[in-house]
C-alpha cells in the first residue's frame, strides 16, 4: 500500500518479502550520488531493505549489516553501493577519520544506516526513509515514510 502525505510517501509492507521488494524497487531507481538514510528502531527492517536495494542495484554478494564494519562497499551492480551503518559512532567526526563521508553524494549510491549520528555530513537532497514496526497491526507489519531532503 502507498500514499502520500504533505510530501511525504507512506508505504505499507506485510512481510520481510514485501519490505525487502519495495528495497529493490528503490535499488532500481537510484541514481548516482545519491544518499539514503535508513532510520528505524531494531528490528524495524533497515537490513531487510537493504538487502532488497542491493538486489535492485544488481549486486550479486549476500549484503549484511555492517554494524561492526561500519561501511561495506560493493562495486559489482549497475552503480557501485556504499552500504554505512553509523550505530556504534559517537559522532560524525569518527565517519570522517575513516574516510566514510568521501563515499557521500559519489559516483555511487551510499545508503546509511542509523542516520541521526551523522547527520550534518549528510547532503541536503539525502532521501530520509523512516521504518516502523506497527505490532499492534500484526508482527511483521511496517510503516515506511519516505521524505527527501528531511528527516522523518
């Protein structure tokens, strides 16, 4: 299910097939130099459409959360995906001692994950992706709000 909502798009997902498939429709459209942020509390969903936007970019490797790597990349789809996952910094001044910001608005397609912790390296343009669990609808029902240019 999609809407729209004073700029902002809803979408609602039932499964981890279906939040993983509206990933891949995102991978399809993505176009360089563009930067996703992915927010959501854990186990809200933020790898499983990761894993769909990889699909969609034509990465062909399994993809993983890089919470203890924080930032994978892979080169082999249609554009080269920097997959980030900010969770374990303390601020946006340790992504930049590891070179993690020059990944931003590159030739590539960056998705972030756990956002808010970098936020003031992130491009104005970034498209903010916000998911939800919504247990009181079923346990593996999502909301997804989609903005670009703001946080959701």
């Amino acid at each position: 299910m999609q809407q729209e909502s004073g700029g902002r798009i809803l979408y609602e997902t039932a499964s981890p097939g279906e939040t993983r498939a509206l990933g891949q429709r995102f991978g399809l459209a993505a176009r360089p130099g563009q930067v996703f942020a992915l927010s959501g509390n854990l186990g809200a969903g933020k790898t499983v459409f990761a894993q769909g936007f990889a699909e969609g970019l034509g990465i062909g490797v399994p993809v993983t959360s890089p919470t203890f790597t924080l930032l994978q990349l892979y080169p082999g789809g249609r554009l080269p995906f920097c997959h980030m996952d900010a969770y374990r910094l303390e601020d946006e001044g340790e992504l930049e001692a590891v070179g993690g910001h020059e990944y931003l608005g590159g030739e590539g397609v960056c998705l972030v994950e756990w956002p808010e912790m970098v936020e003031a390296l992130l491009p104005e343009d970034t498209v903010w992706i916000r998911l939800e669990r919504l247990p009181e609808k079923g346990p593996d029902i999502r909301r997804i709000s989609v903005e670009e240019g703001k946080a959701v």
